[in-house]
C-alpha cells in the first residue's frame, strides 16, 4: 500500500473511532454542541437542506477530511509516525477548527459564543482522532512508492 492509500485507510479509520466518539456524546446528552459540527457546516454550505440530507452531507464531509487529513498526516511524520505525533496532529486540527471553522459558523472562537465547553468538548474528538491515527500508523509501515 502507498502512502497516500495508507494515510486515507488510517486516517478514515480514525474518524470512524472520533465519530462513534461524537455520536454517543450526542445521544447521552454530554455533547454541549448544539449541532455535530459537520453537520452545521453543511447546512452553512447548502442551506436548509432536509435533516437526512444535511446528515448525509455532513458524514460525507466528515469522512472526506479525516482521510485527507490521515494522508497530510502520513506525508508530514513520514519517518517519525507515534502515538505522539498523533496527539499533536488532532491538536492542530483541533486549533484550526477553533479558530475557523467555529467562527465561521457563528460560534466564535474555541465555540465561546455558545459555550467554552466546545473546546473542550472538540479537544477530546480530535485527541480520539490524532491518537487513533498515530497509533495505528505506527504500527505498520507503507510499502514504498
């Protein structure tokens, strides 16, 4: 497997584990966002879509970053592939959704327009993701090429 195969597999992978992570936030009541962010960020994209449709547009997006972002990450710690650097690749993610993406969809900042526990809330996604990923990409290696 390549590398940019092998950066899409783990890092979709990771997101399935940051997803199943989001998913029971939201149906324990734990979650303090008031929508999953990818899904607000297809309804910002496309408007007042139907829920299945914003749902489906959102997962869609959702997955599509997380296996880019698992081949940025794959590419960037090409020799230095940890648990570690996993955790540093979901901080900077992390930071660059605060800092972006919130904001954009009128949530302020580290989401302090709604609540600050958003930040806190999206660290521990983006841990989940960046752990995942670092774990599981160090433990195999790409065939070169």
């Amino acid at each position: 497997m390549n590398l940019t195969k092998f950066g899409i597999v783990y890092g979709l992978l990771a997101t399935l584990a940051m997803t199943v992570a989001m998913v029971l936030g939201l149906l324990t009541g734990m979650s303090p966002m008031p929508a999953p962010i990818p899904v607000a960020l297809a309804k910002w994209a496309f408007g007042d879509l139907t829920q299945p449709a914003l749902m489906g547009l959102g997962a869609l997006a959702h997955f599509f970053y997380g296996g880019l972002a698992g081949v940025v990450f794959a590419y960037l710690f090409k020799q230095k592939r940890t648990l570690w650097t996993g955790f540093l690749w979901g901080v900077l993610l992390w930071l660059g959704m605060q800092l972006v993406i919130l904001p954009l969809l009128g949530w302020g900042a580290f989401g302090t327009a709604i609540t600050p526990k958003i930040a806190v809330a999206t660290l521990v996604l983006h841990l989940i993701y960046g752990g995942v990923l670092g774990w599981a990409t160090s433990r195999s290696r790409p065939a070169a090429g």
